[in-house]
C-alpha cells in the first residue's frame, strides 16, 4: 500500500510493503528482520512492514513520523 501524506508542508509517501522495505535494503548494512520501520530521507519515504497489529503499525509509523519531523526542520538528533 503507498499512500501520500505531507508532514510540516513538504510532501512524503508512506509505503506499507515487506517487498518495497526488502528492497531499499538490499545495498545496506541493516539486518532487514531486525527493521520494522524506515525513514528515507532523500526521497522523503517511510516504509513500514506489513503484517503487525494496527497498534504495533501506529507505533511504528509514529516514530519515523518523528524522523521524518526532525528531517524536515533540521534536527538531527530526531532525523536518525
């Protein structure tokens, strides 16, 4: 499921697909079953697994919400 959203003005997808994460993984160090979330800042994505509970899903796509918010304004203590 991709789904269009805007966070503080600036446009951003929202990707709920194993196969669409796997994928921005693969030239990555990260171990992808360890990964239930990503934020991509470059083509301003966050990716989120499919299969969790909705509660586990909104918990997921808050926090990189919160890195997508720290991106968007410059702090890079929220944006990694």
């Amino acid at each position: 499921m991709r789904r269009k959203l805007t966070i503080l003005g600036v446009p951003h997808s929202l990707v709920i697909s194993d196969k669409a994460l796997e994928e921005y993984l693969e030239d990555t160090e990260y171990a992808v079953d360890d990964i239930r979330g990503l934020y991509d800042d470059y083509d301003r994505r966050i990716f989120v697994r499919e299969g969790m509970n909705s509660y586990q899903t909104a918990l997921t796509i808050l926090h990189e919400w919160l890195h997508a918010v720290g991106s968007v304004t410059g702090q890079t203590t929220l944006a990694y």
